[in-house]
C-alpha cells in the first residue's frame, strides 16, 4: 500500500503534467472533509478538559492549486484547531501544512506548549490513498526525536502528548 501511495502522490507532483482542476477541487474538499473529521477526534478523545477554538481559516496555496489555475475564491476553507486549558490559555495547535505530500495523504503540524512554555512540534500523516474518504483516514504521529516511527493515532497516544492525562 505504501508504495501505492507514493507512486500516486509522486505523480501529482509532477510538473510536466497538466494539473486537473476538478481533480484538484476533489482532492482539496476531501482533504477539509478529513482534516476537520480528525478535530472532531481529537475534541472527543481530549474531552471537556479542554476548549477548542476553529475560528482560525487556511486556503492551499500549493503549486499543483497554482497550475490547476483554481481562484482563491473557489478553494475549499481549512480550520486551524486552537487547543486551550484553561480556556484562553494555548495548549496545542494544529495546522493544515500540505495535502501534496509525497507518500502521505496530507500532513498536519501539532504544536504542544508544555508547562514551562517549551514548544514541542509534531507530524500528523495521513496515510490514506487519496481520495479514499474521510472514514478511511489512517492518522499518524511523528516526532522530532522519532521521524522514521510514525505511531497510528489513538486516544491514548493523543491524551500523552497534549498532556491531559493529568
């Protein structure tokens, strides 16, 4: 499968090629619908102890969008999920980063403030084949101490890096 998916998201990326943009569109919309599907998990398995805020908004600006000639207007709209305890107070960030990414159906970036106000930075991939649906989204995490051991994302796995198991 890895494999598969490298080789479809290598050919995406390929400048000579002409850039589709209804299959562009189709690939942007269903990024929004699993990026947005994966907040809605993580809002559940970190639970009240927390307050979300989603007002944040990105566009891609891609090259391949470029190429594809699709207008600001027209792009599906990305929510940037604020994690705060308590409310008010920044706890993590997640950021839309790219959905053209070799080898990953899309990447989000994961900030985590630690108590003594260190950043810690995290890789969510997807590592779904493109356009297979949000109910098919395979979510990893990878650290910066660990970039070759993406781990599955799990509630638990969620819960210790944010820091609510306490």
């Amino acid at each position: 499968m890895a494999i598969d998916l490298v080789g479809a998201t290598m050919a995406e990326a390929r400048s000579d090629r002409p850039a589709d943009p209804a299959h562009v569109l189709a690939r942007l919309t269903d990024w929004r619908e699993r990026t947005h599907e994966f907040y809605d998990f993580v809002q559940a398995a970190l639970g009240g102890d927390f307050t979300y805020d989603r007002a944040g908004k990105q566009r891609s600006a891609e090259e391949l969008v470029q190429r594809a000639g699709i207008s600001a207007d027209r792009l599906p709209v990305l929510d940037i999920l604020r994690i705060e305890r308590p409310a008010g107070t920044l706890r993590a960030i997640v950021i839309p980063r790219g959905l053209l990414i070799i080898g990953a159906n899309g990447r989000l970036e994961l900030r985590v403030l630690g108590p003594d106000m260190r950043q810690t930075q995290y890789f969510l991939v997807d590592k779904s084949q493109p356009l297979s649906g949000a109910q098919n989204a395979a979510w990893y995490l990878i650290g910066s101490s660990d970039p070759l051991e993406p781990r599955p994302i799990t509630e638990k796995l969620l819960r210790e890096v944010i820091g609510a198991s306490h």
